[in-house]
C-alpha cells in the first residue's frame, strides 16, 4: 500500500525557492506531461508491451518525484519493478492505483491554484 504524500509541498519548494509564479508554471508543465505519460502507460500495460510500460513507468516516476507528487511517483515506480522483473501481471496489479492517485494529485494542484477567500 501506497502511504506517500499525494504532494510533497517541501520537495516543491526546495525546487522553486518558494517562487509562486514558477510553481505553478512547473506544475502546469507537469500535468500536460504526466497526462501524456499516464495514457501511454495505460495503453502499454493493455497492450502487454513490457518496454514501452518500463519507460513510461519510469518517466512518470522521474517527473513526479521530481516536483514532489510522491503518491504517484511511487505508484510507478511500483509498476517500473514489476515490469523490469517481467511481471506484466503484478505491474497491472500495481496500476490499478494510479486513477486513484492521479485524481488526487490533479485535486490538490487544483486546489492550490484556486484564489483565497
């Protein structure tokens, strides 16, 4: 079970220097990103392809780690050691977290950019 922090705000501001305009910019690139990643990994772990899942796994762990969204780096890295061990079975198994991860992920991104009341 996947205990990590949906977002990692210390990690993120270690990376922008508590810069709030690069935050969210980063974080926007982010997200067009790991959309991107996430439905090619999804049509991989489909499709059986263990390449292709190893290296969108391993992207998106790369990316997420490195802005601070743990919840979903670890998910995939899970899904990275299941593939590198040819377990396309468990690697699926693995899978099965990343809507739940991702949703919350885009949630608390949400809801960071939403204007003070």
């Amino acid at each position: 079970m996947n205990t990590a922090p949906v977002l990692d705000r210390k990690q993120l501001l270690e990376i922008t220097d508590g810069d709030a305009e690069f935050e969210q910019e980063l974080l926007g690139t982010y997200r067009a990103s790991a959309t991107g990643t996430l439905g090619r990994l999804r049509t991989a772990l489909a499709a059986g392809e263990s390449t292709q899942v190893i290296r969108e796994a391993h992207a998106l762990k790369g990316a997420s780690l490195n802005v601070g969204a743990s919840a979903l780096g670890e998910c995939a890295a899970a899904i990275e050691r299941a593939a590198r061990a040819g377990n396309l079975t468990l690697a699926r198994h693995e899978a099965r977290e990343l809507g739940a991860h991702e949703a919350a992920l885009w949630a608390e991104l949400d809801r960071s950019r939403a204007p003070e009341r």
